[in-house]
C-alpha cells in the first residue's frame, strides 16, 4: 500500500475493512434498505455482481491475441505474423496468448479467464464505424437501434452504469441511470456557482441532467480530491497507462456498496493495418496496456472480494484478416476473439468451434470465420450475471435474437 | 425570415460563426455578412509554420535521427537522440489553428475551414502523420473551402499527409515491379520481404468517410471488389523522395499494372485514373446527399432538417459541387435561422468562442503560460488529434457525458478567475448574446457574486454552451 492509499483510507468512510462490516451487517439483516445509503434507487447492494465490458476500438487482430499455433494451417497462413519476439503463452495444445498477455494467461492458469475464439457480430461488413454502431446497440444492421444493449439490460435489471470516459459510449445509451468519470487536472469549482447553474440549467434537460450527475458522481468518487498520480509512482517505474489508470479507478467504483453494477472501459488503436510483428508496434503496446489494466482491475477488485462477484468481458468490433497484408499488418476482417474473466467466469478453457485456417474454411477467402455469435456470449453473461430474464434478453437487450442460445460460461 | 434582425445577428454570429464580444460588429444584413466571408480561408498566422515541402524534410530528418539513434553518442539513449523532433512543430501548428481562429474577422470560413479538416481527418495521433497535420491544412484544405468540391477531395487524397495517414504511401501493387524485385532481393539474401502488397486503408476510407459514405455501403453503392479495385488504383501513390521534387509522388514501380474496374466503370493504368475516378466520386449523387447531410448536421442540428438536406443536395448536384453555392444556400434557408440553438460547441469551439468573447483572441493563444490546446485537450478533445480517420463526432449526445460538461464547469471557472475582475459579465452577456439571452440565464448573471462567478455564469450558460 503507497502512502496515499492508507492517507485515503483515513479519510473516506469506504475503506475495505468499513466495506467488509458493510457486506456482515447486510448479511444479518437480510435486508439492503436497512442501510441507508442504499436506499437509491438502482443502487447494487454489497452482494450484487459486477459486469465490467472493455471495448477495444480499431478491430482486434484475434490471431494475433490468440494464435492457434496448434492448427496445422497456422503458420503458412499466418506467414511473418506467425513469428513472435518471444514465445506465444501457452493454453492448451491449440491455442496460446500473444506474448504481452502475461496476467491474463496467468488468469486462464487459475481458471479464472476464458477465451472465446471465432467470434464476431451478425454484421459482416468492414466499416469500423457501421460495426462498432452494431456492437454497441445489439442490432443486426448499423443504425437499426439507436440505444445499446448495456443500457436496455440496465433498464431491465434496474442497475446503475459508469462510462470510464468523458462522453457516454453508445452501448450505455438509453434510459438506463448511466454516470461518466474521467480524471481531472483542474480544481473543483465551488458548491455555490453549481446550484447557481443548476437553476440556470433548468430550462436546458440535457444540460442539466449531466451536471447533476457529474456533482453525485464527484462526491461518490473515493480519490475525488487526489487524481494528482500517487507520489513515488514516477520514481518506482514509468506512470501507468491511461488504460491503466481508468481500470484501477474503475474498481474502486465498482468496489463502493452504492456503486455502479456495470462499467465500460475502452481503448482505442486496435487499427493494426501495418507493423505488427514489431515487438514495440501498436499490437504489442496495446496487449500489454490491456493485460496491465485486466491486471489493476483485478487487484482492486480482489482487495474488497468483489472479484469473485466479477465478470470481465473484452470484446472488439470485428477481428482482422488471416493473410499478412503489404505492409505487416492486417486489414479489416470478420471473426476475432473476446475474453471473458473475473471469479464469476468459468475459466481455464478456450471456448470455440473451431472454423480452420486454410483459405476454404475462411469467410471469403479472407478471414477466420464467425462460428460463434457474439450476442450469445452476452447473453449468457448478462442471463447468468445481472439475473437478466431470457424473455427481456431475446426481445428488448438484443431484439429478435431468440436464435442465439446463451452460452454458459460462468461458474454455475 | 420570421426572425428579428437582432436575433439573426446572434445566429450568424454564434451559429455560423465562433461568438462576437459585440454583435454590433455583424451588420443589420446577417445573410449578407456571412455571404461575404464565401472564399477561401484566412491564412494561417503565428510563426514556425511549415509548408508541405518544409515538413516533409523534417520528416526525414526524422528518418536520419532515427537511423543515427542507432549508435547513439555516448550517455544517450536511443530514444532521447529522437524524442522531441517535432515538439516545436506541433506546439506551432496547434497555436495557430486556435489563433487564427480567435483572431478572424471572417469566422463563417474559419469554421468551415474546421468543418473540412474534420472531414478530411489527418491525425497527429498517428506517428508517421505528425508533423505534417498543419501543413496538410493549410496547403490542401485552406484554400480549397469554397471551390468544387473535387479539388478539395482530389488535395486532400494526393496530400502526404493523407497519403501516410492512411498508409498508401506503404501500398505497392501485388503485381507491381518493386514487390517482384523485393521477392528476388529476399530470395537472393534467404530473408523476408520488405514490401509484400496492397493495403486498402485509403480506398476504404475515401469512399466511406469522404465521398459516399457508410450509408452507400449499406444501400450497396459499393462493395469491398470495389474497395480492393480502388486500392489498385491508389497503389503508387507516394511520398517523393525529394520533398521539392512534389510532381513525382506517383510512382510507377509500385502501381498495380492492367485495368481497374471500380463502381462498374473501367479505369485506365497509372497517375490519371485517380483523378478520374474521383471527379466521378465526387459526382456521384450519394456524394452530393453525403456532403449535403454532414454540412447541414454540423450548422443546423445532429439530425438535420429533412428538407433543408434534400435542397442542399439539389444545389450541390445542380452547381457540379461548388461549394460556395452550397454554402449560399445554407445560409439563406429558413430551416437554418430556428431561433432555439440545437448544437452544443465542441470543447474547441467553445474556447475559442470564449477567447473571441474576451477579445483575448490572438493573444490568449500567444502567451506562454496559458497552454491553448491544453484548454482543449482538458475537455476532452485534443486539437489536430482526432481518435479515427471519422474525425471528432458532430453529436451532442457524444460531448454531453457528465464529465465533459464537468470539465467544462472546472475550466470556466479557472477562465473567469483570471478574467472575471476585468469584464462586465452582464454587459458582456448582452452585447454578445442579444436577443438570444435568455431570461433565466440573465438572471443568474445579474445575481452572481462576484464579477468572477457572473463570467463563470455567462461562459457556461446554455446560450453560450451551444449556438
């Protein structure tokens, strides 16, 4: 623990020991409302789960995360992107992780993350922008919905969203109760000019709506006065990530009894269309960002035993082609990979129907083919997870989906 | 016009232009006086400037740099031999854009000046971009605002800028002569290629982003064949290797050989059939409906007015693409002077406009000790940055998350300290805003408690916030 830590843990009344009682005094009443803090509305009690959904913007090259080293096709398949600056990460006799993913393998080792390969939308096109507008609202076609399926499920479950951003991503849209955090450089403004402007905003409802929640949101956070980076941290190593730094304050939200049941995350430079054997290219710096973060939300989440209550999806829009293209890198493709973890998950397994590698068992000749529908992983997160009913799944979180079975993946 | 010549003083002002301390400067003819700011943009001001050739030899400067990191001199690491090469330039290229733009008096070609670079997006975000943003805009987008609309399209592809953004510079034909060279050098050396083949970034993203868009895809006005075939087409199109030398950015020895067909029609091999195949591009009527629904999006509302739309389009088919038609008809449409403000500013806009409203202008920019783009950038956007080649989003709903508006309160605040003893926050308000202050809002102003708060107040009033 860094000195600030048990400086902050002196000064809020939410420190993991005052979380703990929280969690025995709840069990003995048997009932939330007891507490008065969680009386909100919405508000997840200390034993609800967590759902933490991470984006990765620019199309994740799947092979590249999640090399099949053991398909007989990989390698001529694969050419260059088949070499690695150290040994891929092992998993099973097939499948093994980019050798940036340190943490994570070491979740599969203790059966606490899965692998979802040959995955990917109903949408088979290639436009980042059209795909990611499909994952995020849960249609089948762009611009079908407007709202996106983490907001209706949190609607249908009556639970709070946080958006690690400063804008509201689409897949939290809709009427769900949706806050947004990102960090500060400036000082807070005075209480006196926010009422001011509160009644300023009256007349202005979507103004005002993001003032409101912005000034609870201040006052929940638990570092709202220290987003200055821990001293000695300059000094111990280089400062983490923004990734890094978003994920750790995302556990300490979800952490709170009265926090947000489900987060967003995203990180952007998935785009590999060049350079990707570089052992400092954009894949590699970009895995290793990502496992870093897995890596911080788990140790803040497991510091309060919410983590056994978690469950981590990692998803991008669409995965990339198999071939090298000419400038070693790939170029938009279909089927990818997504990653599951957190206690709640069934780990230790790769989770796929293996579709092959060799250029007729591609989608058009070109990429690793979707045999797994993505919503199906949802759904059996947000069935299982966030108790969601299979009615509201099928129709309202992902309209006219009643075809795609929810797959089991979390302990039972 | 139903409206009040006052009050469509304030719309032009605000709505078509960044904010004015005084909408006395805006004459009784509103439509007028932003129909004589039609033409190309301002030239860009500030110092450090480079033009396109200027930048691409810092560009390989760049590449001697990184080549001497090799062997780095004694106590230094590879990575301080080329850190900070284009510092100076990007802290240039950044003041200027947010200068220029406080100090206009012709803010209707500013603001399309920015609509356009978006449009076009080069990003700085990208390594082998940096350096090249300011000289992109200044070179291929300021002076082609208010001409057809092909020019703009063909300066913006053929520009380095784009040409690397996009990685057509890396793209060589699979057929081409450098990539069967190649393949004999790598066998002959028993080692891997360096140039292997196409790379369809470019292509994709002219047609999606910047001609057709992602809707032609959908209605099937093209395909990934005709992806692929434009790539073709693209391929040897490059960086010259004598930055002076522009004329000789197509090279041959990378360009895919034989006939393209792309959008059922047959393009000839080499340099001409890019420009042919976007002046159809640029004719083609999901261009015109594209263009049309972007232009009226970013002045009028996130979900811009049906009929103002189809006419901008009519216009835009009818005058060939000249842009300078279709911002005349903007302005003069009556769906485009609605009294209540549906657009919220972008963060950049919103500084700016304050920097305007405190007639700071250039001066605000200038100063060392107050960081411009870091305004910005505190508010979430980050300037000559943007995240994809889409550009920053044009929607409300994107910059209205709780924290934006948050970071927008903190920021105020800090402006209005320094400030806020110096201005008369409610004449301000009222010189500035005119008939569009509201009732409300000039109350809060009137009842602040200090000079400080009523700036404070009157920056992040919903008047102010949006236009």
């Amino acid at each position: 623990m860094n000195p600030n830590d048990r400086q902050r843990n002196d000064r809020f009344p939410q420190s993991p020991a005052r979380r703990r009682l929280f969690t025995a005094a709840a069990a003995v009443t048997g009932s939330l409302a007891a507490w008065p803090t969680l009386t909100l509305a919405g508000a997840a009690g200390p034993g609800t789960n967590r759902l933490v959904l991470v984006i990765l913007r620019g199309g994740l090259d799947g092979l590249g995360a999640a090399p099949a080293i053991g398909d007989p096709d990989f390698a001529a398949a694969r050419g260059p992107l088949g070499q690695f600056a150290a040994p891929p990460l092992r998993v099973d006799p097939t499948f093994a992780l980019h050798p940036s993913l340190v943490e994570l393998h070491a979740m599969v080792g203790q059966r606490e993350a899965a692998i979802v390969h040959a995955v990917g939308l109903p949408y088979r096109e290639r436009s980042h922008f059209d795909a990611q507008q499909v994952l995020e609202s849960g249609g089948t076609r762009p611009y079908e919905l407007s709202t996106g399926w983490l907001g209706r499920a949190l609607v249908a479950s009556g639970s709070k969203g946080l958006a690690l951003n400063t804008t509201v991503p689409l897949v939290l849209r809709g009427r769900a109760d949706v806050d947004t955090w990102a960090p500060s450089v400036l000082p807070d403004p005075s209480a006196d000019l926010v009422a001011r402007l509160e009644r300023m905003y009256a007349g202005d409802p979507a103004l005002a709506t993001a003032l409101e929640r912005a000034r609870q949101l201040r006052a929940d956070s638990p570092m709202a006065t220290q987003d200055a980076a821990p001293a000695g941290m300059a000094a111990s190593g280089p400062r983490p990530g923004a990734f890094v730094t978003l994920s750790r304050r995302a556990a300490e939200f979800l952490a709170q009894a009265n926090g947000p049941q489900a987060a967003v995350l995203e990180i952007g430079g998935w785009d590999t269309h060049a350079n990707q054997t570089n052992p400092n290219g954009p894949l590699a710096a970009g895995l290793r960002q990502l496992d870093l973060g897995l890596a911080a939300l788990r140790a803040g989440l497991a510091a309060d035993g919410a983590w056994q209550r978690t469950a981590v999806v990692v998803v991008s829009e669409f995965g990339r082609e198999v071939a090298v293209n000419g400038t070693l890198g790939t170029d938009h493709g279909t089927g990818g990979v997504a990653f599951l973890l957190g206690g709640a998950v069934q780990g230790g397994r790769v989770v796929a129907d293996w579709p092959g590698l060799a250029k007729g068992q591609r989608y058009e000749g070109r990429d690793l083919r979707i045999t797994t529908d993505l919503r199906a992983v949802l759904k059996g997160v947000l069935g299982d997870h966030l108790k969601i009913a299979s009615r509201s799944l099928d129709a309202e979180v992902f309209p006219d989906s009643a075809k795609v079975r929810p797959l089991q993946l979390l302990r039972g | 016009m139903a409206v009040s010549p006052q009050l469509q003083a304030a719309i032009a002002a605000h709505r078509f232009g960044l904010g004015e301390p005084d909408l006395g400067i805006v004459s009784r003819d509103a439509e007028g006086w932003l129909a004589a700011q039609i033409g190309p943009a301002d030239p860009a001001r500030g110092s450090g400037l480079l033009d396109t050739p200027g930048a691409l030899r810092l560009v390989a400067e760049e590449r001697e740099r990184r080549v001497a990191a090799k062997n780095p001199p004694p106590g230094m690491t590879a990575e301080q031999v080329v850190s900070g090469h284009y510092r100076e330039v990007l802290i240039a290229d950044a003041r200027s854009r947010l200068a220029t733009a406080a100090a206009t008096q012709r803010p209707f070609a500013e603001r399309l000046q920015w609509f356009w670079a978006n449009h076009f997006t080069v990003s700085v975000l990208k390594g082998s971009t940096r350096g090249l943003v300011g000289a992109f805009e200044r070179d291929a987008i300021r002076p082609n605002i208010a001409g057809r609309f092909e020019t703009l399209l063909v300066a913006a592809t053929t520009h380095p800028a784009m040409l690397r953004y996009l990685d057509n510079w890396l793209s060589a034909g699979p057929h081409s002569r450098i990539v069967a060279l190649e393949a004999r050098r790598a066998a002959r050396r028993d080692e891997g290629t360096r140039v292997s083949g196409i790379n369809e970034n470019l292509a994709r993203e002219v047609l999606e982003l910047h001609t057709l868009g992602a809707e032609g895809a959908r209605n099937g006005a093209y395909t990934q064949a005709d992806v692929t075939a434009f790539a073709a087409v693209l391929s040897g199109w490059r960086i010259a290797r004598d930055p002076a030398a522009d004329a000789s950015r197509f090279d041959p020895d990378w360009h895919e050989p034989g006939r393209k067909t792309v959008l059922g029609k047959s393009y000839p091999e080499g340099p001409n059939a890019l420009y042919e195949l976007l002046h159809d591009l640029a004719r083609h009527p999901a261009a015109a409906r594209f263009v049309a629904t972007k232009l009226a999006r970013h002045f009028v509302a996130d979900e811009p007015p049906p009929a103002l739309v189809d006419r901008l389009a009519a216009v835009y088919l009818k005058s060939d693409g000249q842009l300078g038609e279709l911002y005349r008809e903007l302005i003069h449409h009556e769906a485009a002077w609605t009294p209540l403000p549906a657009k919220l500013k972008t963060p950049e806009e919103f500084v700016v406009s304050t920097a305007r409203l405190l007639a700071a202008g250039e001066r605000m920019f200038e100063r060392p000790e107050v960081n411009a783009g870091g305004a910005v950038f505190s508010l979430g956007q980050r300037v000559m940055a943007a995240p994809s080649p889409a550009g920053w989003s044009d929607r409300g709903d994107d910059w209205l998350g709780p924290d934006a508006v948050w970071k927008r309160v903190e920021w105020a605040t800090r402006v209005a300290d320094r400030a806020g003893r110096s201005v008369d926050a409610r004449r301000l308000a009222v010189e500035s805003l005119g008939p569009r202050l509201g009732a409300e809002s000039a109350r809060q102003i009137e009842r602040a408690a200090d000079g400080s708060q009523a700036l404070a107040l009157l920056l992040l009033a919903p008047e102010f916030q949006r236009r």
